[in-house]
C-alpha cells in the first residue's frame, strides 16, 4: 500500500504558465515534506521542502503549500519554464527525519 | 558539495549473471541507500546501511544483497540477475537524521541496467 501517491503521471503545462503538482499522502506521522526533481540519466536532485509546522515554503518559481487535515501537498512553478520538463518525486519522511518514502511521480512537459 | 558516484551509467548483464553495482560517497556520510526506480512505481527501497558493515532490508530486497565495508562504499550485489531485475538503480547518502541537516538524500547519477 503506497503511503505517498502521486496520481498524475503526467502533466503537460505551456511556457510561461503554472504547474501544480500533487502529491498525497495517508501516513498521519509524516513530519517532513520534499520534492526531489530528476532529468532522464540523471539522480534526483532536491528542489524544496516544507516542515508540517508550516502550510507554505516558497523558494524562487518554486513554491509548495501543505494541507495537514487533507494530507495533501502541492508543488507550484510559476513561470514555468521548458527547462523545468523532468519527473517530480514527492518524498515524506516522519520521526525527525527518518527513511524518506517516495512517491510514484509525475512526468512534466513544458511546450515551448 | 556532496558527490555520490556510481561506478556504472549503464550494463548489459546476462540472466543469472552475478552483478555488482558500486556506490561511493565522499562526504562522510553514515547513512548509505540504494533504491530502483521503474515507470509509476516511482522510488523502492531496496536496502540501507546506518553505518560500516551495518545493513538493513528496505521495501523489495529480494534478489539483493549488500556490502559495506567501509564507510564511503556501498555496493549492491544481484546474486543471480533476472529479467525483472532490469531498472535504472540509484544510490543515495545523507547524514543521519538528528545532526541538524535536513532530512533529504544526495543521490548518484544512476545505473541503468539492462538483463537478458
């Protein structure tokens, strides 16, 4: 049973518009949230994170907002960007950062 | 910066092939992962180490086991490669969590390989 899924495999966004991906989560001891982005033939690099004592971390495009009572949580990228087409992984972790369990993730395309 | 390298961006191994893919981190790092990645199912766990000559199972460990014999080396052995053995491998480090660093991992750049 997944404790994190990401439902959208993939999302196709046009240059200069939002993305938002989605991640939810059924683990109530989660305590950390991230997403990690990759490029094919590449690791997962990490993109940002937010505690579960805050509803909104943002970092530049970049901005994730977390739902505790519905348990889910949003990745925004505003503009988006051709450059910004990779998969998305969203990872949860509990226990003042233990093992992270990632999610199925979610392919994004930005058309120029 | 944290550089965790994979010995291999790509193999070609026969089924029942013994494999060994390596991993080295030069940061330090206690905590050691290797994790499989395969359309949908996103990252699975497949075994970790807290420290030198420590391991632990992860979600999917049949089929591999693992080596750590010193702290910056991580391998992951597929003792008899099977078919459904073909994925893109990744191999992760962090400190342990508790040190005041952040929970995420630096991950390598990936093996992907490929059994027939």
């Amino acid at each position: 049973d997944q404790q994190v899924k990401q439902n959208s495999p993939s999302l196709s966004v046009q240059e200069g518009r939002i993305s938002i991906l989605n991640c939810d989560y059924t683990n109530s001891m989660f305590d950390y949230f991230l997403w990690y982005k990759k490029y094919p033939a590449e690791g997962p690099t990490f993109l940002i994170s937010i505690s579960s004592i805050k509803d909104k971390n943002e970092d530049g495009r970049f901005t994730v907002f977390l739902n505790k009572s519905a348990k889910h949580l949003s990745l925004h990228i505003v503009p988006s960007q051709p450059g910004d087409s990779a998969v998305y992984f969203c990872a949860a972790s509990g226990n003042a950062g233990n093992m992270l369990t990632f999610g199925g993730g979610t392919r994004l395309m930005v058309k120029p | 910066d944290v550089k965790v390298t994979q010995s291999s961006r790509y193999l070609v191994k026969r089924t029942g092939e013994k494999v060994f893919l390596e991993c080295v981190q030069d940061m330090d790092h206690e905590n050691m992962f290797w994790y499989r990645q395969d359309p949908g199912l996103g990252l699975r766990l497949i075994y970790f180490s807290y420290d030198v000559k420590m391991k632990e199972k992860g979600d999917i460990p049949e089929g591999y086991s693992v080596s750590r014999e010193k702290k910056e080396r991580f391998s992951l052995i597929l003792e008899s490669a099977s078919t459904n053995q073909t994925s893109m491998y990744l191999c992760a480090s962090r400190y342990p969590p508790g040190t005041g660093t952040m929970a995420g991992y630096t991950f390598g750049s990936g093996t992907r390989l490929t059994v027939v």
